[in-house]
C-alpha cells in the first residue's frame, strides 16, 4: 500500500526538481491478530475479577445451551477484532519520520522523527520466541511511553531496526538499507551461575521472603480472617519472587557488546530482550555494592538514560571489568577510587549518627561524584555536561552546624547528591560546579548515532 509521501530535490538542467517520492506502507506479522482477539476476552475477564460475587451468580444462570451460544458468539467476534484491528495497522518510514497508524474506531497517526529516536529495542516474549516473531520499541526524546511495533518478523524486526538505527545517524534514505546492523564486540558476559550466588547474597532477597514468611502468621493470630492473610502474604510472596527467581529470569544470560550505534545489551532466559544504551544520553551512572558482594569484589552498574527506560547496564561483575564497561558509556570518565571520595566533617555525626560515614564527594575534570549507604554502598557518576541545575539546601539543624547539601539536577529527572558537606564547601562547590557544567556542555561531543 502507497501513501502520499515525501518530496526530495533532484538535481536538473534547469536547477533543483522537487520528485515526489511515494510512501510504502507496511503491516505487521501476519500472527499479530492472535495476540489482539485477546483483548475482548481479557474485557470479560476483567470484569469478572472486577465483581467476582455478581459473575459467579450470572454464570449459574447459564445453561449449557446459553453457555455453547455465548462462547460460539464471543471466539468469532474476538478474532474479527483481531483481524480489523491488524488490517488497519500500517507503518512506514519516509526520510525524516517513521509512521504509525493504528485504530479501528479512533484513527491515530504517530509521526515520530528520526533524529529523536534514541534507543530501538528487539523484545521477544516465549510465545513470540515460539512462532518466530518480535516486537519492535522506540524510545523517543519527550515522551515517557514506548511506541511499539508488535509483531513483525523476527528477520524483518532486525532489519527495520538497523535502518531506523542508520537514518538517525543521518545516512541517505537509499544507502540505509545497505548499512545493515552495525557489528558488535563483546565487552562482558555474565555467567548463570555468578548471577545466581549474587541473588542468594543480595539482602533484598533474603528480606522479602523472610518477609513473606513472618507476617502471614502474625496477621492470622491477629485477625483470623483468611482474606486478610492471602491479601498480604500473595504480594509479598510475589515480591520475594521478583526479587530472586524474576531476576534470575530477567538477567540471564546478560550480555553486553559495543557498536558504532551504541551499548547492546541482550538478555533474558523466557522472554529475550536486545536493548541499546543510546550514545550521550547517559545523564547517570551508579556503582552499586552491596554488603555481601564485597568480599567478592562484585558491583552492580545501574543508569540513568534521557528519554529511555533501560536502567541496568551490569547485573553483576568484578568491579575492575564493570569499570571499563563504564568507559566506554562515559568515554574519557575514569571512576575515582574509594579513597580520593572526602567524607563530612566529624560534626555531620550529629546531623545523622553513624550513617554519615556512609556519604562521600569527589569531583573531577569530568565527572561529579556522590557516595551514600554503609550497608549497601551506591556510587553516582554525573558527567558534568549533563547537569541541569545545580542547588544549595540548608536545614535549621544543619546551619546549626554549618553543613549543607548540594544538589546536582540531571536530564533524566533525577537528583545526586553531596549530603552533609561543610557549609563553605557546599558554598564553593556550587559555584565551581556551575562553571564546569557551562564549559562541559560547550566541549561535550555531539549525540550521534554512530559517530
């Protein structure tokens, strides 16, 4: 199918032609209305986990009769739904933009420009892994929900993916086909069995279920009421499996590769994921150690990325390996080591006893670093050039003690830190901080796809 589509200059004898240049437009997958005749049943579903008393007595006035007309009734209008609803999905990628459009009753036309696509992620959950399919995500610079192509052709999903991937890097409509996805070099591989001793000695596991193991109790010598009991002991025993097994599930087989267009990340044991870091949209990088990974030298390297939802970078690893992967997201960044962080003065122990020497500032030519936590030790890297805002806060305990705190703002809406910091430090920190981002911003590379 062809749409009206996009103009481009042609040079001619007599100067520039405007030729008109139509628009293909594509469907998805042919096994996408399987997936979407879902939708009515789950409609039927929701309404009856919505009021479980009034559809228990709805369906014991049923008879079998009714019961065979209404399922014959509701199979063929759920796969109708399904078919219109693919039928009247089309995409198409012109030179600036990738069209979008959906809708059976309401029509929606997504036009989103190339040069804000910051990540393309392949997902392919069990049952797409089944039939050969995958889902295609877009983050996009401005907006907080992914826009999603699902599903296409696991070949074709790849391909689409390395031509949007190629366009935003600003190459030709007529050569992006031919740049093809752009190779990758290993950079860390994480074995199963390191990522499950790291759960066993993660505290959060161990908290969630002997969570999940003592309350129910408590509640039902408390109240003897079953429902309260399963109301509590079903979320807590879904937490404590999100915390061990779902992670397990979730961070399997973690690999991380280097290409021009980016940090790829691929992972997942039932449903595989193939994510990209964008390159320069990294507006934080934090070290995590937990208590129990110390002894092992294992860290765990979590991001911050503007206009992207993708948060882990490294399960986890040595720290020594898990630093030069930080590298190459920071290039030029080297993380200082645990000694070069200051700590508060001595008197910040009457602001916060004991826990105050948890917290730890280093600033560089590069990055500004803050430190918190004793019993899990975060780290936080904020390259100078992504810094928003930067603030001063003062309590009325803390001028008592002339301590303050500076604030470092980023693009991804999240704040760092320097907790209880002299007040004259905090003071000049401010200041100098301000410069180093004017002059980081003004030096940074730009934000290209394979540059």
């Amino acid at each position: 199918m062809t749409t009206p589509g996009a103009e481009k200059d042609v040079p001619g004898g007599a100067g520039t032609i405007r030729e008109h240049v139509p628009v293909v437009e594509r469907r998805l997958h042919p096994v996408t209305p399987l997936r979407r005749a879902w939708a009515p049943v789950a409609v039927v579903i929701g309404w009856a986990v919505h009021d479980p008393n009034q559809a228990q007595e709805q369906l014991t006035k049923l008879t079998t009769i009714t019961l065979l007309i209404a399922v014959a009734v509701i199979v063929p209008a759920a796969g109708l739904y399904g078919f219109l609803t693919w039928w009247f999905t089309h995409f198409a990628v012109t030179d600036t933009e990738l069209r979008i459009r959906t809708g059976l009753v309401f029509r929606r036309t997504a036009h989103i420009r190339l040069e804000r696509i910051q990540a393309v992620d392949v997902t392919q959950p069990l049952l797409a892994r089944v039939a050969g399919v995958a889902k295609l995500k877009l983050d996009v610079v401005g907006t907080d929900k992914k826009d999603e192509l699902a599903f296409l052709g696991e070949g074709e999903a790849r391909a689409l993916r390395a031509e949007l991937l190629a366009r935003a890097a600003g190459f030709a409509p007529e050569t992006a086909h031919e740049v093809g996805e752009a190779p990758a070099r290993q950079l860390l591989h994480v074995p199963g069995g390191v990522l499950a001793k790291s759960l066993v000695l993660t505290g959060a596991t161990w908290g969630s279920l002997a969570a999940a193991l003592v309350v129910p109790p408590l509640l039902w010598l408390a109240t003897e009421s079953v429902w309260t009991v399963l109301a509590t002991a079903l979320p807590l025993l879904g937490a404590a499996g999100a915390s061990s097994v779902g992670r397990f599930v979730g961070e399997y087989d973690w690999t991380v590769g280097e290409s021009p267009d980016g940090l790829r990340i691929d992972h997942g044991l039932l449903d595989r994921t193939h994510e990209t870091v964008p390159p320069g949209r990294v507006q934080t990088v934090r070290i995590v150690e937990p208590l129990l990974w110390r002894r092992r030298g294992w860290v765990r390297v979590e991001l911050d990325v503007a206009g992207s939802s993708n948060s882990v970078l490294v399960p986890v690893a040595p720290r020594e390996i898990a630093e030069s992967v930080v590298a190459r997201v920071l290039p030029g960044v080297t993380v200082p080591p645990r000694e070069a962080l200051s700590r508060p003065p001595r008197r910040a122990g009457r602001c916060m006893p004991l826990w105050w020497r948890g917290y730890g500032l280093a600033v560089t030519d590069t990055v500004f670093v803050a430190r918190h936590g004793l019993l899990r030790r975060s780290t936080a890297l904020v390259p100078h050039a992504k810094v928003q805002s930067v603030r001063l806060a003062q309590g009325p305990w803390q001028r008592l003690w002339r301590l303050a705190e500076v604030h470092v703002d980023t693009g991804a809406n999240k704040t760092v830190t320097a907790r209880l910091r002299d007040a004259e430090e905090a003071a000049e920190l401010l200041r100098g901080q301000a410069e180093r981002s004017r002059t980081g911003r003004r030096d940074a590379r730009p934000d290209r796809w394979m540059a």
